[in-house]
C-alpha cells in the first residue's frame, strides 16, 4: 500500500504543470469548447486591471503599426526617406517599450492581488502575440519598399512565414488540450525569452533600420533579422517535444484518476 502511495504521489508531481479544466468529460467537443469559452468570458474577469492592461496593448499594437506605415514624416509632413525617419521610427519605439513595460505590469499586479484569471491567460499571450504580428508584418511591408543595397531583404519573409506557422502550431496544441479537459499553468520558458529577445532585436530595428541603409550597414539588419529567424524556429521545434512531453503527463493524470477512485 505504501509503495502504490508513492507511486501515485510521483505521478502527481510529475502532472504539476498542469491544470485541470473540470469540464464535462461526456461532452463534444464542441460543447467542452463552448463550456470553456463560457467560464473564460466572464463579467468580473472582464474588467480586471490586468486584463484592461492586456487590451491598451492590443491597442497599441493596432496604433503601432498605422504610425510604422505612415508614408509621412509627422514633423516636416514631407515623405519619409533615409533623413527624416528618426521622429516616426522612435516614436514607434517608445510604443513597443510601453507595451514591454504594460507586460510586465499586469503579470505583477494579477499575482501581486489574485486578480489572475483563465481570461488572462489567454489575452496575455493574445497581446504579445498581435503585437509581434504588428511588427512583422509592418517591417515586411517596409522593407518591400526600401530595401535597396540589402540583398538579403527576403529572410524578413523567410521569418515573418515560420512565425505564422509557429503561432498556428500553438493554437491547435491549444486546442487540444482543451479537448482533453487540461491546460498548461504557465507558458514555456523558451517561448518567454523568444518573445524577449524579438523585442529588443527587432525594437532597435524599427528604430535604426533607415539608419543602417543611409550607412550600408546591411550585415547588421540581416544579423538582426536573423537572430528571430533561429529562435522561432527553434521554438517550433521545441513545441513538439513539449506536445509530446504534454501528452504523455495527460496520460498519467488519468492513471492518477483510475487508482484515486
């Protein structure tokens, strides 16, 4: 009996990333879905501090990326070129550094106060998520339009399509997990620090680009490039071997459940 005891006590601290979603076990998945979706969308949840934090950078993510594209420099009203960028290019950077700073905020106040939510988690994410999107996708128009001198420009494609896929990826483990009535306590370690570094690296970028091109400086956007490029993929790698991992805990959580009953 005291051995069996361990046993179970072993696999229960080898489940401990991992929470249970109480949902009806009888239900499609369509229903355990809108089940969650249900618990997820509450009033209270709503309007948590953190919450409201995770939807100003949503917003900000949107205003980012109009003011990234704006054909115009905002002093002089004249059309962006390798001179006047500065004032539009740092003005997008501060964005990114208030949405870094947003970030941090809400993650502390929501452990700081208990207001942490499943809302949370998913906005959370979902912000960094558009955010990195409004990035990508503002630096892949760009660069369609200045990019002359740098014959490497096309890895910005190259990264941009393994971030889509990677993000694709996610969702569906996601959703499966869900159909398995689990979810992770927290995001992968990898992942976080990937989301870190693409800020910085591609915050400089954003502000120094036209400044590198005036300078011909074009090793140092490929590098900059670059380094995203590795990290996602190697994220996307790693996903698997989590999956995996993943998988084989929800397998053990349900042994716990059949000897527990």
């Amino acid at each position: 009996m005291e051995n069996k005891d361990k046993d179970i006590d072993k696999k229960v601290e080898q489940t401990e990333d991992l929470i249970d979603l109480n949902l009806d076990e009888n239900l499609s998945f369509n229903k355990k879905f809108n089940s969650y979706a249900k618990r997820v969308f509450n009033k209270r949840d709503i309007f948590l501090f953190p919450n409201i934090l995770c939807y100003f950078r949503i917003l900000v993510a949107i205003v980012y990326l109009i003011i990234y594209l704006w054909p115009y420099d905002f002093v002089s009203g004249q059309l962006l070129d390798d001179s006047n960028f500065l004032f539009n290019s740092t003005l997008c950077g501060l964005l990114l550094l208030v949405c870094g700073y947003t970030d941090f905020v809400d993650g502390f106040i929501a452990r700081k106060f208990n207001m942490q939510s499943h809302l949370g988690k998913i906005f959370d994410p979902l912000a960094d998520k558009l955010l990195q999107l409004a990035i990508g996708i503002g630096f892949a128009i760009k660069v369609a339009y200045f990019h002359e001198g740098w014959d490497a420009f096309y890895i910005v494609y190259i990264m941009f399509a393994i971030f889509i896929i990677k993000e694709a990826t996610l969702f569906f483990f996601n959703l499966y997990f869900i159909s398995k009535n689990t979810e992770l306590k927290g995001p992968i370690f990898f992942g976080k620090a990937t989301t870190f570094i693409f800020y910085v690296d591609m915050g400089l970028l954003v502000v120094f680009y036209h400044y590198f091109l005036s300078l011909d400086l074009y090793w140092i956007i490929t590098l900059m490039v670059s380094v995203p490029l590795i990290l996602f993929s190697i994220t996307y790698i790693t996903y698997f071997f989590e999956f995996a991992s993943l998988k084989k805990k929800i397998k053990l959580k349900k042994e716990i459940e059949q000897e527990n009953k």
